[in-house]
C-alpha cells in the first residue's frame, strides 16, 4: 500500500487522491476554504497551503505521491495562513458579530483556528453591489471571498449556471447570468445546492437570518 507522511504520520493513499483528500481520510486537518468534498478543486484560497518535501504547494490540488513528506502544522505555514486570511478580511468588509452567518461561517472560523487577533493590513472597503432584487436569496458582494464553489454548484450540481466570477485583482467580483445582471432574472431557488454552498455570508437566503441560537450553531 502506499503511503505519505503527514507531520510525521504515516498515511496510506488510494490511486488518484489529493494530499487534502489523503489526510480528510485519515481524520488529519488542513485549513481550508474553496475545497468542498464532490467539487472539482483548483487551489483559489491558497489556505491549505503545506510544504511537501521542502516546497510550499496547495493540499487540494497536489496529488498524493508514495513516499511524500508533507508538513502541515509548523510556525512558517500558520504565518502563511495567516496572513492569506487577514488579506482575506481586508480585501472585502466582514462583521462577524452582524453577518447572518456568523457561528456557521468557515472564514471566521478559520480565523479562531488560526488565532487571528488583528486585521493587520488596513482595509480596503470595496464598494460592490448588493443584489436583493430576488423574492428568496440575497447577494451580498462585499462577503465573497472568490471561492468558486456557488459558480460550481449552480452548474454542475443544479444545472442553471447562474453565477461566474468576473473582473482582476480589487476589481474582482461575482456576477450573475442573466441580461440583467440581476438574481430576480434567474430560476435560482433557496434549495439550491448553490446557495447552500457558500462558505460566507455573501449568499443568504432571505427571511433565515440568526435563527439559530448561539451554542448551536455550525462552529460553535
């Protein structure tokens, strides 16, 4: 059987497996954002990013090979997630405590895990539209994070290809397929896998919000 060393655990691999995929397997954590298990990953987050064999990579997208030394936990990569994480924050504008997804939202909690104190970087306030022209699902823009994972979802999960990613660098924003730009011109639907996939606040369903009591949510 083949097999990888994890921080010095040694793994056994199945044919095709990623480094993420390998350690999910044998209950071993790496931080992560865009990759969800069934999607096809592409490493936009660079938060699992781990050393194998002495080069930084991104676990998600590197294929697990026999014989690979993998580090996961070590000062240099919780300062290198770190800092992909404050970015992460300035780069849009998160309220933790107001955002509707709070408790259940993976960049915050990634933020805890990875004793996040501080912003760092001054923020960049980016003024992107929101878009509640839709009876039952929100957009707000300044949450995306540019995971992919909605653009994903709606195409090849739900079969509507409603959303895209558009734009460079701050310009960078999502965008919906329809001759209006607008949701409300979309047959999106609040059971959308789509809408269930979004990893932050920047895709709600309307009418849903802090329905769930702090200690039962997702995170906490």
């Amino acid at each position: 059987m083949k097999t990888v060393s994890l921080d010095g655990a040694v793994v056994p691999f199945a044919e095709g497996q990623t480094v993420m995929e390998c350690a999910l397997a044998a209950n071993i954590s790496i931080p992560h954002l865009c990759f969800l298990p069934g999607f096809l990953p592409h490493g936009s987050c660079r938060l699992c990013t781990v050393k194998i064999d002495g080069r930084l990579a991104s676990a998600c997208t590197q294929p697990a090979m026999a014989g690979q030394h993998v580090e996961i936990d070590t000062e240099e990569l919780r300062q290198v997630r770190l800092s992909l994480l404050r970015m992460l924050f300035v780069e849009g504008n998160h309220y933790c405590p107001a955002c509707e997804k709070s408790g259940s939202c993976r960049l915050q909690k990634a933020a805890y895990d990875e004793g996040m104190l501080d912003l760092h970087y001054r923020p960049w306030y980016p003024k992107r539209k929101m878009d509640a022209s839709h009876p039952d699902v929100l957009i707000d823009r300044d949450r995306c994070i540019f995971c992919e994972l909605c653009v994903k979802a709606s195409r090849d999960v739900d079969g509507k290809n409603i959303f895209g990613i558009s734009g460079r660098g701050i310009d960078t924003h999502l965008v919906v397929n329809s001759k209006s730009g607008l949701l409300a011109d979309t047959d999106i639907s609040a059971q959308d896998r789509a809408v269930e996939v979004c990893p932050v606040g920047a895709i709600l369903v309307k009418g849903r919000g802090f329905e769930i009591p702090i200690g039962k949510r997702l995170y906490d």
